[in-house]
C-alpha cells in the first residue's frame, strides 16, 4: 500500500506539474498570436510568432491527451465501451484491468518509437527559432511516456482493490 501511496502523490505531482504548463502554454501562445497580429497591422509581423504558437499547441495537444486520460472529471477520453456494457457489473473490472494493461504496452511502444524518432530529428531546425525539430516530436513520446505512468496506477490501484477485497472474505 506504501507504494500505491508513493504512485498516488507523484501522480498528484505530475497533474500539478502539467495544469502549469498547459496555463502557461496557453499564456505564451495567446500572447505570440496577439503580437503577431498587432505586428501585421504596423506592416512588419514576425516570423517566429506563428512558429511558437503552432510548437506549443502541439505540446499542449499531446500533453492534453495523457492530463484527460489520468483526469475523466475534465470530461476524459472519448472511448468506446460498448464491450463492457455487455457483461455483468462483476466482469468490468477484469475488463478495465486488461484494456489498461493493453493501453500500458502501446503506450510504452509509442513512447519508444516517439523517442527515436525525435533523438534522430535533433539535428534539423525550424525555420524561425532555430529550434531542433526533435524538441517538437518528443512531445508524443512524452505524452505516451505518462500515459504508460497513469496506466500503471489505475493497474495497481485496481490489483490492490481487488486483493483488499478478496482478504476481507
């Protein structure tokens, strides 16, 4: 259970984490759209306004993605549960188990994958920041890295329900 506590807090921790960087992504690309407008208007616009806003919208994108996975209070991923509902209350916890262990083992193979392909990108840069195109693609392999995290938790939060249950018989 001490782990599961530990799991608990760091979870916690990385939600905390991620809502800051999704307000202040959300800031920083609200201000690089206004000033990229507001530059058009006096004839001279900066090329890397636009650059930034599209980069960070990807971040945000695919952090979003791992936030509303862990998150389903913020409305959650859309997923199709039609195969649950047609068993007994008793077999969708066994079914929830797998289809996150499932979840777990793409997710650590998109996280592999992602992180491959943005070490090689490392050495092309964008156009405006100069900034390696690499930064850009790890936002998958990071998103699909907490995803694997979350998925975990929701495993052993559910293996560590079940056992607490089974004892108490």
């Amino acid at each position: 259970m001490a782990i599961l506590k530990g799991i608990r807090v760091l979870d916690n921790a990385i939600m905390k984490i991620m809502r800051t960087i999704g307000s202040v992504g959300v800031f920083v690309m609200t201000i690089s759209i206004i000033l990229q407008i507001l530059s058009r208007l006096v004839g001279q616009s900066f090329p890397w306004t636009e650059e930034l806003a599209r980069y960070i919208m990807i971040w945000l994108c695919f952090l979003a993605t791992a936030f509303l996975f862990n998150d389903p209070s913020y409305g959650g991923h859309i997923r199709v549960d039609v195969l649950v509902s047609l068993f007994p209350k008793y077999i969708s916890g066994p079914i929830e188990f797998l289809m996150n262990v499932c979840v777990s083992i793409f997710a650590l193979i998109g996280s592999m994958w992602g992180f491959q392909l943005a070490m090689s990108s490392m050495d092309h840069f964008s156009t405006a920041l100069h900034l390696p195109i690499g930064v850009v693609y790890l936002s998958f392999p990071v998103s699909m890295a907490l995803i694997v995290f979350f998925s975990i938790r929701k495993v052993l939060e559910w293996a560590f329900k079940s056992k607490s249950v089974s004892e108490e018989k």
